[in-house]
C-alpha cells in the first residue's frame, strides 16, 4: 500500500508557493507516477469548455485528447463529481481505451478552493483491480492540499 502522508508531505514541499495550475498538475503527475509501480499511466484532464475535458499534465504512454463529460471513467468523474473506481475497465459501459493495456483506474475529481471543477487526475493501471478506498482517501488528501489552495 503507497504511504499517501509522506507522499504527500513530499508534493507539499514541491509545490509550496506555487499558484500556477498546469505547473501544479505536472509536478503532482510526475510525483504520483514515479511513486507506485502500479501506475502506468498519470495524469490530469482539464476542463476546457462546459461539458469538456483536454487532456493535461501527465506521465506514461499517449492519452485521449478530448473526453466528454458523457463518455468514459473521466467523464463519469466530472460529470458525477465522485470518485470512481473500475477495477476492470473492460466491465465500465463506455469505457475509453486509450491504452489497450490499462486494466483498471482510478479518477478523483480536482477542486479549486471556492469548489469549483478544475478537472481529473486520471490513474490507470495495467493491473486488475489494483485500487481501492485506502487509495481514493489518499489521493484526494493529496489533491485537497495542493489544489484547494486555487482561488478561482
């Protein structure tokens, strides 16, 4: 199980100060992407335009560039506002597979400090199942603490 506190003491560190958000997604998605071997793919989708995400910041092979709230894990995430979990991706109506090899992910929403939708951080793995609650508690500590500091 990755240690989320001192993971997240370490991009507390790095980002302290820091006020520019693509600058703040890039430093997160390399921290997280180098932290744990079962993340293969690491990164964020932004939104861009009501109903939208472009892909952002991010660490492994090539993402989708566009993803609609109504389509995919991402989607879902933005759309919904709650985390979700797909532990196969192969079982989540309208899954996107931008990678054949993503097994299962993980995708929290990403806040600004009034609240609003900022985008995704979107963690894919090429292992089955491999994320759970103890994951989703960390990350959005870690999410919380860096990007909850934005104003609008």
């Amino acid at each position: 199980m990755q240690d989320y506190t001192a993971l997240g003491k370490t991009i507390a560190a790095l980002t302290e100060g820091e006020t520019d958000t693509i600058a703040l997604m890039a430093t997160v998605a390399c921290e997280l992407h180098h932290s744990d071997a079962r993340f293969d793919w690491t990164g964020f989708y932004r939104v861009t335009a009501p109903g939208v995400l472009k892909i952002g910041p991010y660490q492994g092979g090539r993402g989708c560039l566009v993803i609609p709230f109504e389509r995919g894990v991402c989607g879902a995430a933005a759309r919904t506002g709650e985390i979700q979990i797909v532990a196969d991706v192969d079982a989540f109506p309208g899954h996107i597979a931008c990678s054949s090899s993503t097994r299962s992910e993980i995708v929290l929403p990403v806040r600004d400090a009034a609240g609003a939708l900022i985008g995704v951080l979107d963690i894919d793995s090429d292992q089955p199942d491999a994320f759970g609650q103890g994951d989703a508690e960390g990350l959005s500590r870690i999410l919380a603490d860096v990007f909850g500091r934005l104003e609008a």
